[in-house]
C-alpha cells in the first residue's frame, strides 16, 4: 500500500473532505438549534393561550405547571419572561399572551484559529385571543 501511487492523494483528499463536512454539519446544527427551541415554546404558547381563553386568565396553578412544562423541555427558568392576564377577563375580552425565552447559545467561529462564542438569541412568541367564559 507504501508503494502503490495515488493512496496519499486520495488520503489527504478524504481527511480534508470529511473535515470540511464536519464543520458543515455543526454549522447547519447551531443554525437550526434556535428553530428547534422556538417550536417548543410555541407549543406551550398555544397549549397555555387555550386555558386563558378557557378560565378568562392564567390561574397559579396553570402557570406553576407551564414552568414545570418548559423546565421538562428543558428551559433555563431564570431567562423566561411572561406577560399574561393575572386577573379575570370578561367575555370577549382581548388579551395578549407573550413568553419570551433567551436563548443563551454557544458556537465556534474559524477566524485566526477556532474561538467558542456566545449570543443570545430572544425567542418571542405573542399570542392574542378573546375570552370566552
């Protein structure tokens, strides 16, 4: 195998090949990563808007049960933020229902060699609706 012609080109061909495919594939999963994340919290956003809809606010026990639901999911606590009715709304009331969840995410940069970063990406999801009790 020493002998024979071609076996360092092909070598070196495929080490840089599947090098150059391993940082696509965590470039692509640090891209999608904050898609993954916001899904989640919009379908605890939509689960959560049907119960103020449902009870005319977010009673405690509902909202102990949403934190114990995006905790499940993997949520830090400490970098969500609510705004929802606290008290009850009359029929045909409109309110606004908004979580926000910053997304604390860490990523490699290649420039002058390969530094880990930081940023934060805000997930908003706002939520609108009527009461209905």
């Amino acid at each position: 195998m020493i002998n024979k012609k071609g076996n360092i080109t092909t070598t070196i061909t495929l080490i840089v090949s599947l090098g150059f495919l391993l940082i696509l594939t965590i470039y692509i999963i640090n891209t999608i990563l904050p898609f993954i994340w916001y899904q989640k919290l919009q379908a605890v956003a939509n689960k959560y808007t049907y119960v103020i809809e449902r009870f005319g606010y977010l009673t405690d026990t509902e909202e102990k049960a949403m934190y114990q639901e995006l905790e499940k999911d993997g949520f830090d606590l400490s970098h969500i933020q609510l705004e929802c009715p606290k008290s009850y709304l009359e029929y045909g009331t409109l309110f606004k229902f908004e979580i926000t969840y910053n997304l604390h995410q860490e990523y490699n940069v290649i420039a002058n060699g390969i530094k880990n970063e930081a940023r934060i990406v805000p997930l908003t999801i706002r939520k609108y609706g009527y009461s209905k009790i």
